[in-house]
C-alpha cells in the first residue's frame, strides 16, 4: 500500500474523492433499486440515529487526525534536534589537531550530505539508505576509538563524545517516529465507519433520485477529504508529503559558509 504515498497531492485527492462518492452514488442506486427505504414516518427517527452515529464518528476521526498532527510535529522536532547536534559537533572538533579537526569534519559533513541525498528519498519511499548508515557508523567508530594527542584533544573529547550521542539519539527518534503512522486495525474501524455513516444515509426516503445522490455525494465528499487528511499526514516521512530537511539544508549552508571564511585570506 506504500504506493499509494508515491501518488501527487491533486492524484490522492482525487482517488479518494472519487472511491468515497462512487460508494455513495452506488448505495443510493442500491437501497432505492432494491426498495429497502425508509418509511416516510421513520426518517425522523432514522435521522436521530444517524446523527448519533455521525457525531460518534466524526469526534472519533478528529482525533485521529489531532494524533496525526501531533506525531509530525514529533518529527520536525526529532529532525531539528538532530540538524543541531550534528552542528554542534562540527563546530567542537575546532579544539581537536588540525589533521583530526579536517578529517572528522568531512565526515560529518558527508553524513549531512547523504541524509539530504540518499537517505531523505529512500525514507520517502520506505526504504533504508546504507551508504548513510555507513557514513554514521564511520564518524561513530572514529569519535569512539579518537586518542587525544594533547591536554586540549583531552579537554573537547567528552564533548565530541556528548554531541555525537545526541546525534544518534535524535536519528533513532526521527527515523522511528517519522515512519510510525496509523495500523492496519485503526485504518479498517475509518472505513468501515465511513461506509456505515455514508450507507445510513442512503435508507432515508426522499422523493426524488437527483436531492438524494447530491446529498448522499456531499456528504462522502467531506468523509473523503477527512480521509485524505489523515491520508496525507500519516507516516510523516513517507511519500510526497512528508517532513522535509530543511535543517540539514541549512547546516550545509552553514558548513560551506564556515569552509568558505577558513579558506579566505586574512586581512593584514
């Protein structure tokens, strides 16, 4: 179902759109074909039970997709914190040797560079990036097995040591929340009490066919754009829309803007 993700904005609207108003049309042309309405004196009470219903559902679906707006904002968190830790630790290998200073600062300069370009695209697609997960375990096992050569290596290692942990605690996090969303149960319960909401009210007795399709098909209309909703904003990493990387953006910026004043002359 990850394909569904893959889709553009207007293809995902219009699927959903088009699945929860053609169910509509055809429950109306059922119920009516197969004289199952309503009786006239009925259709108060009917409509008593399906507002019940509706408003049941309708708080039921709110707050999931509340639950989903939260878990995003889990994410742009997890990826902020991640974007800074790993600033952080670029700027405290200023204290380390020259030749160490360089060497570790590629590195964590390649890792930016490949959540940006490898790993961001394959999350999207639900995939793991090996060459991120390579460059991460390289900058890992060289701050780990890092000797200082002097007391002042000695007095930025715990730092080095500190920052880098901060980093691969928020990458758990935002690669663990960010492809979290909503379970299989959860999805069958929205739809099946989408159709049930959406079918009741093809059993009210109207006189005619046309009011009652428009009806019907507006009110699947407003369930299908709450579905697409939820839809969009499940999985916050996955597909088209999902978080995006503008911290790390920025903190590329950021290293090339660094780089670029180290290499610049100095004014005499």
């Amino acid at each position: 179902m990850h394909w569904i993700y893959d889709l553009p904005l207007w293809a995902l609207c219009t699927l959903v759109l088009a699945l929860t108003v053609l169910y509509a049309v055809g429950a109306v042309l059922a119920v009516r074909r197969l004289r199952w309405r309503l009786d006239a004196d009925d259709n108060a009470t009917a409509a008593a039970l399906h507002a019940f219903i509706g408003v049941l559902y309708a708080v039921a679906l709110g707050l999931l997709v509340v639950s989903a707006q939260d878990d995003n904002g889990d994410v742009e968190k997890a990826v902020s914190a991640e974007a800074n830790a790993t600033g952080n630790l670029y700027r405290v290998t200023a204290g380390l040797e020259p030749a160490n200073r360089v060497r570790l600062r590629r590195e964590i300069a390649d890792y930016v560079r490949l959540v940006i370009v490898d790993e961001w695209p394959a999350t999207q697609h639900a995939r793991p990036s090996a060459a991120t997960w390579r460059a991460i375990d390289r900058l890992g096992a060289d701050v780990y097995t890092f000797v200082p050569a002097g007391a002042q290596e000695e007095r930025v290692y715990p730092q080095l040591v500190g920052e880098l942990e901060e980093v691969l605690d928020a990458r758990r996090e935002r690669l663990y929340l960010g492809q979290q969303g909503v379970g299989a149960v959860t999805w069958t319960i929205i739809v099946l009490g989408g159709m049930i909401t959406i079918g009741f009210a093809a059993f009210f007795r109207m006189g005619s066919v046309r009011p009652h399709l428009l009806l019907t098909g507006l009110a699947a209309a407003m369930f299908g754009l709450m579905l697409f909703l939820l839809l969009a904003m499940d999985h916050p990493l996955w597909g088209r829309v999902s978080i995006d990387p503008g911290p790390f953006h920025e903190l590329e910026a950021s290293f090339a803007r660094q780089q670029a004043e180290m290499s610049a002359p100095q004014p005499r």
